[in-house]
C-alpha cells in the first residue's frame, strides 16, 4: 500500500470518527498534505492536523487560543468541542482541528504590498505574543530557538550531500555557499552576546509566505505555530527578510526601505546573520526533489556582501 492510500485511509476512518463519535454531518475529509487534512461539513470547515505527542498537540492549541483571547484575531480558532481543550485521541496520535480559512490565498512576496502587509501582520503578532511570554506555563513549554545551532545543522547536512548537489547547483555557486556559510560559522560567537541579549518573545518561526493568507475580505492571518520557539522578534525578520531578498535582485536599499527592516538592520548581529546563506541551505531538497535546478544570482549577492561586510567591519 503507498503513502497516498495509507492517507486516503485515514481520512476514511476520520470522516466516521467525526460524524459517528462526534456528531457532525461530514461532507468530504481531503487530504492536503502530510499530517493535515481538511474537512468539509454542513457545520463548516476545518484543518486537522495530526501530532505524535499530546504535548505537542496541545502546545499549538493552548498557544493558538491564547493568541486570540489576547485579541490577535488573525490565528485561526480552534475547535474546542472535541477532546480537551480541542485536543482528541485517535489511532495512536493526537489531533488538532481549527478553522479553515477558505476562499484565502496566500501573500506573495514578489509584490511589494504584499511583503509590506506580512511585515504589519507580524509586528502585530509579536507586540501579543510579548504578553504571551510572560506567563509561566509557556515559558515553560516552549523551546529556545538557538540560531547558530540551526546553522551548524544545516550546514554540516549540505557538506554530507555535495554529490547530489552537484546535479542542481553550479559548481561556483557551490563553492560560493559553502565559503559563506563556514565564515559565518566561524565568526558568530563575536556576535553571539549581543544576540543573547535581545529581549525575547515567542517567535513564529516560519513565516513563509505560505502561511500569511488574505481573504477576498482583505483579513490577514498568520497560520501553522508548530515551529513557535522563544527568542528575539529579530529572528523572524532575519528569515522574513532571507525570503523576500531574492524579489528584491539583494538590494540592501530595498530591504532598508521597510520600516520595520531599518531597526534591525542597524544591529550588527543582524547583518551577520544576514550572511549566512539560509535560503540555499533550506531550499535545496525541494528543489532536488522536483528535478529543478537552483540559481543563486551569485552578482547580486556578492555586491550585498560586500555591502554588510563594510557596515560590520
């Protein structure tokens, strides 16, 4: 049996939980990707989503709700009929469903209002989720994001599959990543004090363009906290700002033209990291995977280097 028969299964198996065990008059469960599902019922729809520990389950939906009672209304509400807390039992896992926001679609980052109305929706966001880290439950719950150690990972899984790398990246622009990522690697723990000593929130952790949804209402929300951690709001501008760079040709004046972008980048633990070639080391699976290949507009970024480089100097 393949994957998509083994998901195709569980939906099957959901819809009766659903509407056997729970009461509601299912239309259709589709499977949307790994671990997420949408339903569709006469009672409305909703994304559920499956998690391997009750803790993890209920870290999102205890985080989610918090979010809204605290008066961001952009996250999505969770059901809290089923279970506890809207956290349910079923097939050796734990789920969680909330509410799907249909006729949406997501931000684009190649539009210049677009990242510009992220960028609002996530300053709105941290300004809650600062009140959030206050409270000892999620202080306690929620993990540290250690950026450097996400850099010595993703760093150190590049290196092993150079051979397949091979096949979707010049070799120059090979070269070029690895150079960049070992200087950072062996110069972060200069910057590394001033990073610990940024207030911290609880950071999104993911905010691909993805997750930023516009209805045809023209509300905003910022969905998927399974990558909540605590740390410095800095740490989500540095990965926002890792993925608009590339519609902006790397022009640090561009960049510097957001608000929001003309705080940080006035910190020079930010322009390191900044450095650091996050893209290129995130992306490069997808791009294997779907038999592309990956350019890094190598003359752009060097002159944005060299731009960073003489404000850190």
């Amino acid at each position: 049996m393949n994957n998509k028969q083994k998901r195709d299964d569980v939906a099957g198996r959901l819809f009766f939980l659903l509407q056997n065990e729970y009461g509601l008059r299912v239309k259709n469960i589709k499977t949307v990707k790994h671990n997420v599902w949408v339903v569709t019922a006469y009672e409305g729809y909703w994304v559920i989503k499956r998690y391997r520990t009750f803790f993890e389950a209920m870290r999102q939906a205890l985080f989610m709700q918090s979010l809204r009672k605290a008066g961001f209304v952009h996250v999505p509400a969770i059901y809290t009929t089923l279970g506890q807390n809207g956290v349910f039992f079923f097939e050796g896992a734990f789920w969680v469903m909330q509410t799907y926001i249909s006729d949406a679609e997501r931000l684009s980052f190649a539009r210049q209002q677009d990242i510009a109305d992220g960028l609002e929706l996530l300053q709105t966001y941290h300004s809650i989720a600062r009140l959030l880290i206050k409270i000892p439950l999620f202080q306690t719950i929620v993990p540290y994001y250690h950026l450097y150690g996400m850099w010595q990972r993703r760093y150190y899984d590049f290196y092993a599959h150079l051979s397949l790398i091979e096949r979707i990246m010049d070799k120059e622009d090979i070269a070029w990543t690895i150079q960049h990522a070992e200087y950072c690697l062996a110069t972060f723990a200069s910057y590394m004090p001033s990073l610990a000593a940024e207030p911290v929130t609880i950071i999104h952790g993911d905010v691909a363009s993805h997750n930023f949804l516009r209805t045809k209402e023209g509300m905003i929300y910022l969905i998927d906290y399974d990558t909540i951690a605590i740390a410095s709001p800095g740490i989500d501008y540095l990965q926002y700002a890792s993925r608009i760079l590339p519609h902006l040709q790397w022009s640090f004046s561009q960049l510097y033209q957001f608000p929001v972008f003309s705080f940080w980048l006035t910190k020079p633990w930010f322009l390191h990291a900044l450095l650091f070639p996050a893209d290129i080391m995130r992306e490069w699976r997808f791009v294997l995977q779907h038999n592309k290949s990956l350019s890094i507009a190598r003359k752009e970024r060097k002159q944005f280097v060299r731009k960073i480089i003489d404000m850190i100097k």
